[in-house]
C-alpha cells in the first residue's frame, strides 16, 4: 500500500530484509551513520513493489534502537508504517528519506475477547448480579 500526501509519500508493507547501518567519516573527524531499510509494498493492481528507506538524524536512532532491543521488535518481515521525501536510489528503485516510521501499529493486534479475559473474575459475576457500575465509583 501507498499514496501520497503533499511533498512525502507513504508507504505500508512488511520488511524484506534485516535493517542495515552504515557508518561514513564525516568532515569534523567523527563520522555520519545512516540506517536503509528494504520494504516489500503489495500493490492489488502490480507485482509487489520493493522501496528503499534511508534513516538519519531521530528518526535513525529511534529504529537503530528498535533494532538492538534485544526482544527484536523490528527485522525481516516485520509490518511496518513509513513516510518521507521521494528520491530514487543509485539502482534506480524508489527511495523514501524517512521522516515518519512505525513498526506498532493497530494491524498487528487481534481483537480483544473481553469475555474470554474476564471469565475467572468473580467481581465480574458480581457485576451482573447487582447490576453495579465500576465508573460512579470513586
């Protein structure tokens, strides 16, 4: 999935490889990191679209952090959410200098059974016997 919104495009699709840092010497004898991702974008109407994401400043360090968090929220086919300024990479694929990531979205969660987790509450069962309401307590 993707549309456009202005000067960003935004893309949704699961990640087709692991995210990879780069680091580069910079002109002040540091250096400048840059974080690419590869998003796999289904299309209903095309083949899947494979577009390159580039990371920098916040919003590298915000993914960099995903990937080192050791329960490995973000990786290879990971669902993910993300927006930026169009350029073309030096391949000539489609490439997106990232602005707006997310890894957490409301996709990636089932409905919540509120019988099923409250079956063994008996302040529940209460609830209905007395027809008590928690929300003009307190």
């Amino acid at each position: 999935m993707g549309f456009k919104s202005g000067d960003f495009e935004y893309v949704a699709g699961n990640l087709a490889t692991e995210p990879r840092l780069g680091r580069f010497p910079a002109k002040d004898g540091l250096y400048d990191e840059v974080l690419w991702m590869t998003v796999a974008v289904n299309h209903s109407d095309a083949a899947t679209e494979y577009v390159e994401l580039e990371a920098r400043g916040k919003t590298k360090e915000y993914v960099k952090n995903l990937v080192q968090d050791p329960a490995r929220p973000l990786g290879k086919g990971t669902f993910v959410m993300a927006g930026g300024k169009p350029t073309v990479s030096k391949n000539g694929h489609r490439k997106l200098k990232l602005v707006v990531f997310s890894s957490h979205t409301s996709l990636d969660y089932d409905v919540l059974d509120y019988k099923y987790l409250h079956q063994d509450d008996p302040k529940d069962e209460d609830r209905a016997e007395t027809g008590a309401d928690d929300s003009k307590e307190a």
